[in-house]
C-alpha cells in the first residue's frame, strides 16, 4: 500500500526531485500525489510536469488573508485525498489552524541542524558564526517557523573558505538523502510524535536512518 503524499514548493524544487527519484523505486512506500506551489513560476513545477505528477499553483497573492489561502490549500489536500504533506522550500508561513489539521502528519526540512539556525539566510549565517559542524533536518512541522520533533539530521562539516553557496551546495546533497529516508519511516509508521520528541520502531537505528542516511535503494 503506497501512501498518498503532497509536496509543496515555492521554488527549484531539487528537494521535490530527490523525493521523485526516490519514488522511482517499487520499494517506495509513498507516491507524490500532489505538487502544489504558492508560486506560478516555481521550477519544481517542471519537475512535477516531467515526471506526470499531478500539480497545481495556489498562488497566495489570489487571496486576502493567510487564512483564506491555507483553506484553500487545506481543501485541495483533502480533495485529493492526501495523507501525508511534505514542504520543500515553500516559503509560506503556516497558520496555526492549518498546522493544527495535519498536525503529525507535516512535516518539513531545514538546511541547518535545528534547534539552531532557524529562518532565513541560514547559510551565510553560519558561516558569519563561524560553525565547524553544519547539516539539515527534518522534523514534523509545529506552528513556530522552523520548530517541531525532529525526525532525522544529516551534518556535514563547515570547510575553510567555505562561502554560503559551497556549504548550500554540500548540505543540499544530504538533504537529498535525509528527505526521502525520513518520509519513509514517517509513512511505514516508524517515527512516531511522542510530546516534543519523536519515538522510532525498534527496527529503526540511527547509524543508518537517522542520521547521515545512506543512499535509499
Ligand atoms: C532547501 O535548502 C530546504 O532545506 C529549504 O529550502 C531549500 C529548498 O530547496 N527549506 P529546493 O527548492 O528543494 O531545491
């Protein structure tokens, strides 16, 4: 049984793209269902065309308040019968009602390893703080911005010379590999909220899922 998943962009969708290559694989226990972006030239739009995912634009300028958006969006997810939301790079704040709906069941990565970093601009960031240890996170999504149990975490380390753009670069390829495996233990019902913290199947071991995840088969 194959669990119906949405993800939702704003932009260049590689996230996206890593979690339809990872579909690819008949051991995949979720399909994308549904691409949604608040954004009409998204380029992860393509990506979804490409692969002949179902993909609609709910651009958020069409409405008047956050509230009237994340309704819309809330009853396309339902319409289409979805289980399980991913966000990739949608860069739209989330009401708390709309949080609170698919609460345990949304979730979002981070390119930094939270709790640290949250926001914007993450990587120049760390750079300017001088990090040794980078990475990204996934976590399901509570209603403050980039906050919420975490599921897995990739690290990576911050190299001398480093700009925002080389540490984006090295930590978007874990990312790549972090979101698919997390998506995964969340749909085989794996990893469980448990209070502010996540609860894994014993199955489940950090030296290959959790952290720093191979490559998915
Ligand atoms: C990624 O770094 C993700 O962690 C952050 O936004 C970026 C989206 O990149 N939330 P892409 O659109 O998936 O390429």
């Amino acid at each position: 049984m194959t669990a119906k998943l949405a993800v939702l962009i704003s932009g260049r969708g590689s996230n996206l793209q890593s979690l339809i290559d990872a579909m690819a694989s008949p051991s995949f226990p979720a399909e994308i269902a549904l691409v949604i972006s608040n954004r009409p030239k998204a380029q992860g739009l393509e990506r979804a065309a490409k692969a002949g995912i179902p993909h609609k634009v709910i651009d958020h300028k069409d409405f008047k308040t956050r509230e009237d958006f994340d309704t819309a969006l809330d009853e396309t997810l339902r319409l289409a019968n979805i289980e399980f939301v991913a966000l990739a790079g949608f860069m739209r704040l989330l009401t708390p009602d709309f949080v609170r709906k698919w609460r345990d069941r949304l979730i979002n990565i981070h390119p930094s390893l939270l709790p640290s970093f949250r926001g914007l601009h993450v990587h120049e960031r760390m750079i300017d703080a001088g990090i040794k240890i980078a990475g990204c996170t996934v976590h399901f999504v509570s209603a403050e911005v980039d906050s919420g149990p975490i599921i897995g975490q990739a690290a990576v380390p911050v190299l001398p010379g480093d700009t925002a753009e080389t540490l984006a670069a090295r930590i978007l390829e874990e990312e790549h590999r972090l979101y698919p495996a997390c998506i995964r233990l969340l749909v085989e019902k794996k990893a469980r909220v448990s209070g502010a913290v996540v609860q894994y199947d014993s199955s489940v071991t950090a030296s290959g899922v959790l952290q720093n995840p191979p490559d998915s088969d």
